[in-house]
C-alpha cells in the first residue's frame, strides 16, 4: 500500500476540487485522493470510484509527484496520422487541382505520399485541412435566343388565335346553390357556346 501524507489544507483542497472542478475526470482523481486522505483502503477506493487497480495507481503517482495540480492535468491521448506530415504537400496540390471526388483524392494522396487510406479516413482528413465538398453546378448550355423569339410568336399568335374562337365563363360553384338563377344563366351560355361552334 502506498503511504501519503496529506496535510489539512490539501484534505480541504480535495474535498472542494471533488465537486467544483469543471472537468469530470478531474473530479474523479480528487475523490479518490480525497478518499485515500481519510484513510479509506485502496480496495474500497476501487470499489466506491470503479476504478481499476493501475487506475488508481497511477493517481496516486501523479499525487506523490506533483501535488493537486498534477490531478488537474488532463493528458488524453490523441492518435497521430501519417497524412499530419504531408498536409502542407496535400494543401498546395489541391489548391492547384481541386478533386472531384473522394475516391480521386484518395488516389492523388497515394500519389503524392505513398500512403494509402479508405474513404472514410480521407473524408475526415480533407476537412480537418479545411477542404469542404462543393457540389458542382451546371451552366447552361448558349441558347439561339432568335430560334426561340420565333418560337414564342409561332405559339403564342396560335394560342391568341384558339382563344378567340371560344368563350370562356368563371362561375363560382357555390352560386349555383346561394344564387340559383346562375345555373340557368350558365346552361344558355353553355347551350349558345354548342350551337355556335357547329354553326361554323
């Protein structure tokens, strides 16, 4: 079992730090500091905090070796890429020759580094280096704007011309029960419209 001394201040410093730290994993070291000061066995420490027996060994360490302030550093452990060390290469050659896809940058990266990735792993790497997927436009393609003038007066002029020839009545359905004399009104328009157009 490993032996240390707390003296009252660093008790008083644990008991508050265990609640009022912003980080939860700071909390925890300071519980079980706190817990080792007031003489509970590293067994019940384990117990009460779940935590494992290196866990807490390695608490207690960094307690021996620098204190309180040694509990409140956080050293989470990062994983490095291989890609890290060509950003610089990558970002200069994309500039200059944007990709169209993920699957060319993975095969331009390859290319330019010797190192080969998934899909996924790219994606992610590409936007950690600020590149950001563009979806691509269409323009359209040069219109004969003459073509389509005579195109438009062609239509139009034969759209004016059906018009004509026929009338055209808006009669909102509900008058038909509000107003009832509409309905008759509606059947001779109806009646005159038939006899007009199989008289020319």
């Amino acid at each position: 079992m490993i032996q240390i001394e707390f003296s009252e201040e660093e008790r008083e410093a644990l008991h508050y730090e265990r609640y009022h730290h912003p980080h939860p994993r700071v909390q925890k070291k300071m519980e079980v500091l706190w817990l080792k000061s007031i003489n509970y066995s590293h067994k019940e420490i384990m117990k009460i905090a779940k935590i494992s027996k290196a866990t807490l060994c390695c608490y207690l360490k960094d307690f021996e070796e620098g204190g309180i302030d040694k509990l409140k550093e956080l050293n989470f452990y990062k994983p490095k890429s291989e890609l890290d060390e060509h950003t610089k290469t990558i970002e200069e050659y994309f500039e200059k020759h944007p990709p169209a896809s993920i699957k060319e940058s993975m095969a331009k990266i390859e290319e330019l580094t010797g190192i080969k990735r998934g899909e996924t792993q790219i994606r992610v790497f590409l936007k950690k280096i600020g590149l950001k997927y563009r979806k691509v436009g269409m323009l359209p393609s040069k219109a004969d704007v003459d073509e389509q003038e005579r195109f438009k007066k062609k239509n139009w002029n034969q759209f004016w011309k059906k018009l004509r020839e026929r009338a055209v009545y808006f009669v909102d359905a509900a008058h038909f029960v509000l107003a009832p004399y509409l309905g008759y009104l509606w059947t001779f328009c109806r009646l005159f419209i038939t006899c007009r157009s199989k008289t020319f």
